[in-house]
C-alpha cells in the first residue's frame, strides 16, 4: 500500500499525534527509510508497529477512500471470471462483485487512485460502465488472489470438489481454513442469497436432504436442496462465524456476525433452532443501505407522505406504526427518525435488538441479562434528558404505561403495535390497561402498513379486467380497465416482481377522535369517524396501486382482505 506521494509529509507524525504509534518507531522507521526507499507506512508495517489494517483505515481517511477488510469479505464468483489472475496479481486489486443491472464492477485495490490499473480493467471488459475502488492492504489482497483464484468458488464446482473427494472434507481441518471447500460452499451460499436479494436464508433440514430457501420481498422460494452430509460441517461454519458454541446442538442460540458482501458491510443475524432432523438455522441479511430510505422511497403514496410529515412535526405525544411481523414497521420508523435528525436533537431507541445503527442517535438493545426490558428503559432514557424516543414495541402494560409516560411529559414518542388495522391500535391500548382518558390528547396519530410486492418494470404486461374484477376497482362496464400482471425476466429472477412498496392507513388523531376515545366509542364507531375525515383504508390505498399498475390483485389479495368489497 503505497502513501509517499499522494499522503502529506507529517504523515507519521499525525499517526504518533494519534497514540497509533510512539515518537521512537516513528524515529526507527525514519532511519530504515533513508536505507531502503519505502513509504514509511509500508516500513511501519513491515517493523510491527503498525497491522496493516490499521495503515489501510488511516489513509482511508486521510484520502477520503472507503476501506474494506477482505478477511470478512466474501467474493462474487461473477467477478472473479470476469477479470483473470493475470491481471488480478500485477495490478494489485481483486473483484469484488458485478452488478449486471448498473453494469458497475466493484474492486479491492491497494491503491484506488492507480488509474492506469483501473483504464486496464476497462480495456479488458466493455460491458463495464462504472468501476467502484475500495482500499485494501495489499498483502490481504495477495492473499485473496492465491485464496480464490486457487480453488473454485461458484456452489456447483464447489459441491463437484466435495462430492470428488479431491480434499478432505471434514471440518475443521488443518491448513488455511478459508481454502475449504465448506468455507468457501457456505460463502458462496451467501453471497447468492444477497445477490438474489433475499432478506433471510432458511436452511433447513430434513431427513435426507437439506433444504435451501430465500425470502425475497417476504415470499419464500426454494433454490437448492443438498444432501443431508454436508449439513453438519455447514452448520458449524456458520456457527463458528456467528460466535456461536459449536458443542451446543439442543438448545437455540442467536448470534450476529457482519461480513462484507459485494463490496458492502452487512450485518447477518443468525437464529439456530434444534428441530428432530437436526439444527434448523435461518440468516437474516440486514443491509444499511436498505435500512435507511426516505420516505418517498419507500413507496409510500404521496399523501400519506404529508399526513406522516404531520406526525413528524408535533412537539409532543405517541405516534404509533401497527402492523405483523415482517410489514416494515421498523424501516419505516428509521425513515422518519433520518428526517428528524439533527444536532439540535438528542433522540435514543430502545430496540429488541438495535437493527441497523443510525448516525448521532444513541441505540440501546434490551437485554433481559441485565434486567433491561422496555419499561426500565424508558425510564432510564428519559434521566438522558432527550427530546425525541423510540420504543422498539409496546407488548406489555408497563411499556405502554411508560411509553404514554413518557408522551404526557413532553416527549416525542415512535413505537410499534401489533394490531390489524390503525383505529385497532386503541381498543388494544386499553385492552392493555391504558386508561382512556389518557389515551385520549396523548396519541398525535396511528399508521398501519402492509408490504406489497412490485411489479417488474421490465416485463409486466397487462389484460382487460373482468366483471369481478371492474366491480372490486369500481370502474364502469363503459370504460373497462386494464390489469397489469405479472410475466417474469432475466431481471427479476423470473418472479415478475422486483422490490415492495408500502400500503399504509394513516389516523390523524383530533378532537372528535378524541372525545370517542374517552368515552371507549366501539372499532366501529372510531372506524365511521375516521372515514369522514379523509382517511383511507389499506384496502383502498392498495386497489389505487392497482389501478396505477404498480402491483397486481392477486399480491393486494395475499396481505389484505378484499372480501369486504367484492
């Protein structure tokens, strides 16, 4: 990794400012320099004063070069094919991944700014548009280059290399670990299931065969399907990259681990479950990036947008996000945090567990071990002196209790609630002992939200709709609508989906609202209240999607119930 020209002269000084190095191994680097014309970060290196995963996060920084650790890195063989060792090796970089849709080639470089290496790759690859350089230690990229270019890395190769008996196939085993083929097998799985999109891998276990399926935009698909031996070796590599006991088979365990995945950090949470055909593991794939969308990214309809930002703007009170498990509630409550960051705020979480960390915010995971639940939580945030607080879910009375606390005393509270629907959020507050004149001039507003899935931009088609059909969109039989359905291409994986977009309901609290909460009005009532006051159900806002032609009845059909309006 070179630093003597692009990085300033008191280069060294500032790492001895920093306490990264003392003034004496700045001196001794020094003098080796004047022998052997090193950069004296590569001498530092070479002393051991410095790893050279410190050196490659310094100049980073100094260079303003995003930096990649390729110990936790796991490569797509896509890339690999497509740029040879010979290049690779000389050049000093290493492909990272390929991005067929952007055309956008990602790769480990010791030195970012070496355009010729880079005009190089160009040359050799005409169907690159864009080239991404991140930092790496060049002799971690020496030794990516012998690790993968050395053995095969796609899943079928690696499964022929097993099934050959050309290695043994026992893990753990002596010699590097990353060279065997288990290693590289359950890497390989992974970098598939991120490239597929998938928000959680499911391995699963039967009694001859183990199953492999990702949920991609909340369905699952299965995509292989191994024989049951080498579920074993699997299970304690995965495992092992989570921190988890490898002795321990009978008795669930999480753990957590975080990789980097075609160029780009990403936490995996890993839930083991004992099952009577073994260990049953599921991978959840938590991308940043992902994690932290604006608000009009997330699909959400542009009116519902404006009542959102209404909630955003009360000073005080409970906002609440309804909805099941998997509906993006979470993601949702991210968005809406991003905007309301600043420095003039001081907003903290307390999250089952913390998701996705968030700039300037102060995260706090419950931890049952330490007799931190949400109620204890809250009342040790609010000693914290914040304006702005996040309470992960309210599941029990004293969270709610708290929560509502907390809102009475001039907070600005987000949380979750598992209900149905937004105006079901209030009898199952007081179904949780809320008093109801408390829940009254307390809750600023109440949003429910499903998760639909998004038609493929590239290959929808479209078809006249039917009689049903017509009389569910409310269309008239003189000008029939048409339906946009579902086909399937190269682009989207062949589903005819690509992505989700959220349907929501959204309830501006208000006086009239208010007054029926107090006096515990029925579902009903509120429900008939909140419709004459421009609210729209999830139900309408889907069918609008529908008739733009964003997604189909048949996915509006499996997250919300049309019955009502057939």
């Amino acid at each position: 990794m070179s630093d003597s020209e692009t990085l300033p002269v008191k280069f060294g000084e500032g790492l001895v400012r920093r306490g990264l190095i003392s003034a004496d191994q700045l001196r001794i680097a020094l003098r080796e320099q004047r022998c052997d014309r090193q950069p004296v970060g590569r001498l530092l290196v070479r002393l051991g004063f410095m790893t050279e995963a410190m050196l490659r996060d310094e100049i980073g920084t100094r260079r303003g070069q995003r930096a990649i650790d390729l110990a936790c890195a796991v490569v797509d063989p896509e890339g690999l094919r497509m740029v040879p060792r010979e290049v690779a090796a000389p050049n000093r970089l290493l492909p990272l991944s390929f991005d067929k849709t952007s055309g956008c080639l990602t790769l480990a470089m010791a030195d970012p700014s070496d355009i010729v290496a880079i005009d190089h790759v160009r040359r050799l690859l005409p169907t690159v548009t864009t080239v991404e350089a991140l930092l790496a230690g060049e002799s971690e990229i020496a030794g990516a280059i012998d690790r993968h270019y050395g053995h095969p890395l796609t899943i079928d190769s690696i499964l022929s290399e097993i099934e050959t008996g050309q290695v043994d196939a026992r893990w753990p085993g002596g010699g590097d670990p990353y060279s065997h083929p288990v290693v590289r097998l359950v890497d390989a799985l992974l970098a598939d299931g991120v490239k597929r999109s998938a928000s959680d891998i499911h391995f699963e276990p039967e009694l001859g065969f183990l199953r492999i399926r990702h949920r991609i935009d909340g369905i699952l698909h299965q995509t292989r399907a191994l024989h049951s031996s080498y579920w074993s070796a699997m299970a304690v590599r995965i495992k092992v990259m989570a921190g988890l006991n490898i002795a321990e088979t009978r008795a669930p365990q999480d753990g957590r681990m975080t990789i980097n995945i075609n160029g780009r950090p990403l936490d995996l949470r890993v839930a083991v479950q004992p099952t009577i055909h073994g260990e049953n593991i599921v991978v959840r794939i938590l991308d940043r990036n992902k994690g932290l969308l604006p608000l009009d990214a997330l699909g959400v309809a542009a009116d519902h947008i404006d009542k959102l930002q209404q909630l955003m703007a009360s000073p005080e009170g409970l906002t609440l996000v309804t909805g099941p498990t998997g509906s993006g509630k979470t993601t949702t409550l991210y968005s809406m945090l991003a905007q309301l960051n600043s420095e003039q705020r001081c907003i903290m979480t307390l999250e089952d567990p913390v998701e996705y960390p968030l700039p300037m915010i102060r995260q706090t995971a419950v931890a049952e071990a330490n007799k931190l639940d949400f109620a204890n939580g809250i009342r040790s945030m609010m000693r914290q002196d914040p304006d702005i607080l996040l309470v992960g879910e309210i599941r029990d009375p004293d969270t709610a209790s708290m929560a509502f606390r907390a809102a009475m005393t001039g907070h600005q509270v987000f949380s979750t609630l598992h209900t149905r629907s937004a105006v079901g959020a209030l009898p199952r507050l007081l179904d949780l002992g809320i008093p109801a004149d408390i829940i009254a001039g307390n809750i600023v507003g109440i949003v429910a939200q499903r998760l639909v899935r998004r038609l493929c931009p590239h290959c929808k088609t479209s078809r006249p709709a039917n009689a049903d059909e017509r009389r569910l969109l409310g269309s008239s039989d003189d000008s029939p609508p048409r339906l946009h359905v579902a086909v399937g291409c190269e682009r989207c994986d062949h589903l005819g989906y690509r992505g989700r977009l959220a349907l929501t309901e959204v309830v501006l609290m208000n006086p009239a609202l208010d007054e029926l909460v107090a006096r515990r009005a029925s579902a009903r009532e509120l429900a008939h209240l909140a419709t004459t006051q421009a609210f729209r159900p999830l139900v309408d806002d889907g069918l609008q999607r529908v008739r733009e032609g964003t997604t189909t009845l048949t996915e509006l059909a499996r997250v919300v119930n049309l019955t009502d309006r057939s």
